[in-house]
C-alpha cells in the first residue's frame, strides 16, 4: 500500500463501505440547541425527523475542522511511514479543504519524507465520496502516489454535481450560493436547477415551473452527459425526500442505466446548509461536464427547432 486515503464524513460514504475500502474519516459537527453532534453512519442517521425538525424552524449550525484538528488526525498515520491523500470536499463551500492544506504545511518540518496531497473534489457529498472511493481502488492497484494524484484530480473535475433545493434560504444563509442574482423565489411553485461549477462553487442556472420538472430535468442532464455509465455507480442523495429519490432512480435506469445506482440520505452537516427536500445527483460526465451541463436545454430546443424545420419542409413539399 503505498498511501492511506483519508476523507472527511461530508462525503456521505455509508459505513459499510468506508470499512470495506478502509477509508478512515474525520468527523464533522453541527450544533442542536446548543448541543454539539457528529455523524459517522449516514444509513443509521434518522434523516426523516432531522429535516423534518429542520422544516420546522429548528435551526442547526456548523463549525469547521480547523488545522490542528487535521494535524492530529494525520500524524498517526506519517508515523507510520504512510504517504496521505486526503479526499476533501469543496473548497468553494467550505474551508475545510484550506484547514487541510494548512495541516499539511505544519507536518512537513516534522516528516520532510512523507507526502500529503488534498483533493480538492469541488463537490461534496456524493460528488465527494466517489472520488474517495476511487481513490481507495487506485490505492488497492499500488498506483504511485503522483500518477494516483493526477488522476483523482482529472475525476474529481469530471464528477457532475447537480441538485435542485426546496427553500434556497439554506444555501444563501450560509453564504453557498454564488450567484446571488440566480436566486428565485418559493411563489408560483418555480424550482432552480443548480450545480457544483468548474471552480467548486454553487450556482444556481435554471429555473423550472414544479418539483416534477425539476426531477425531470435532472435525469435530462444525465442522459445527455453521463460518460460510460455501464461502467460506473450513480449517486442520488435526498434530505428527507426518499420518493422522489426512488422517481429520479427511475428516470436514470430508463435511458442509460447504470452498473449500480447508491441512494442515501444527506449526513447532517452538509444537509444542514442544502435544506429539507434537496435532491442531488452525481455521475462521472465528459471532460467539460460542469460547463456543459448549463447547455443541455438550449440543445434540446435546437434539436427540437430542427426537427420543426424538417417536419415543415417535408409538409409543404407534400402539398
């Protein structure tokens, strides 16, 4: 083994599997009436009366991990003589992945020969998680630690992120949303698309007239970007919103079905600051997936204008 592969618990990587891929978490926190929690088995979490709390006007709050915290969860293993990639989520978002890189430069003077690398997967929960369990499969093959880098950083990049929310309250309280003149309101029942950009940022860039098109076009986005899907495992993470989960499973398995297909529900922390009702997607897309994924619609109604044309020309040439 020539590296560990460390993550942090926002990737939403059930138990199960952070055991079976021997991936070690560092736990984040939220805070409930002054009470602070952490959460390391998302499928034990109740997620159903955390949200539904959350609806209600509970409010949670979140701390970072700072440096030394990440200091002390490295250490044992450069001890051990261990290279590190830490698999963290956006730096967009949050400053974990900073705090990270800041305890990596603090353990260079006390262990010059040993490596750590923080990936930055611009993403979080399963847009996280899967580039951490890549990173545990590479680690399984004895990749090198610098090829294993590179790539992981080329997947994390090709990891489409898109979601819709509910209520973007959460997301513009906690200051996630980047463009603030993309925010719609809850009246008239309009639903914004949004996603994780080519720079780790939130963006909200469509809007859609109820929660059944918002699904919809979720699954539009993957057929028309999803790269080898007989080969790869999509995520579909909900807060609180299991059926429609299971109707976007659906919808993806119809076109372009998947090797497999994960549902969980979102951890706390980062469920925290998505809100109740979110629904997010995560699948491995082409290289220009994060830009390209904007544009699905406008090539749809070319495609669509196009065919209009034909169908008219063809009409006229009849009579």
């Amino acid at each position: 083994m020539s590296f560990i592969v460390l993550t942090d618990t926002s990737g939403n990587i059930p138990r199960r599997l952070l055991e079976q891929y021997n991936i070690p978490v560092i736990a984040l926190s939220y805070t409930i009436d002054g009470v602070e929690h952490t959460c390391t088995d998302v499928e034990a979490f109740d997620g159903e009366s955390y949200f539904r709390a959350m609806k209600a006007g509970k409010v949670v709050t979140t701390s970072q991990v700072g440096p030394q915290s990440f200091a002390d969860f490295f250490e044992p293993w450069l001890k051990q003589g261990k290279d590190i990639i830490f698999v963290s989520m956006a730096g967009g978002i949050s400053g974990t992945c900073n705090s990270a890189r800041i305890a990596a430069d603090m353990l260079f003077d006390s262990y010059p020969n040993r490596r750590i690398a923080v990936i930055d997967t611009k993403g979080a929960a399963l847009g996280e998680g899967f580039v951490a369990l890549k990173a545990a499969e590479l680690r399984d093959e004895n990749l090198g630690f610098t090829e294993a880098v590179a790539r992981l950083e080329k997947y994390s990049e090709r990891m489409c992120n898109v979601f819709t929310v509910d209520d973007l309250m959460f997301l513009r309280r906690g200051g996630r949303l980047s463009n603030l003149s993309a925010l719609v309101g809850t009246v008239l029942n309009i639903k914004p698309l949004l996603k994780g950009d080519e720079t780790g940022h939130i963006v909200a860039f469509a809007k859609l007239r109820g929660r059944k098109k918002a699904i919809e076009a979720l699954a539009e986005r993957y057929d028309a970007l999803v790269e080898r899907p007989e080969r790869q495992c999509v995520g579909i993470v909900h807060a609180g919103c299991l059926a429609d989960a299971e109707t976007l499973a659906a919808l993806i398995r119809k076109n372009k079905a998947p090797k497999e297909l994960m549902i969980v529900g979102y951890e706390p922390v980062t469920g925290s600051h998505v809100g109740p009702g979110t629904l997010a997607l995560f699948f491995e897309g082409r290289d220009d997936v994060r830009i390209a994924i904007d544009n699905v619609n406008a090539t749809q109604d070319r495609l669509k204008t196009a065919i209009s044309s034909v169908r008219t020309a063809f009409a006229g040439k009849e009579k």
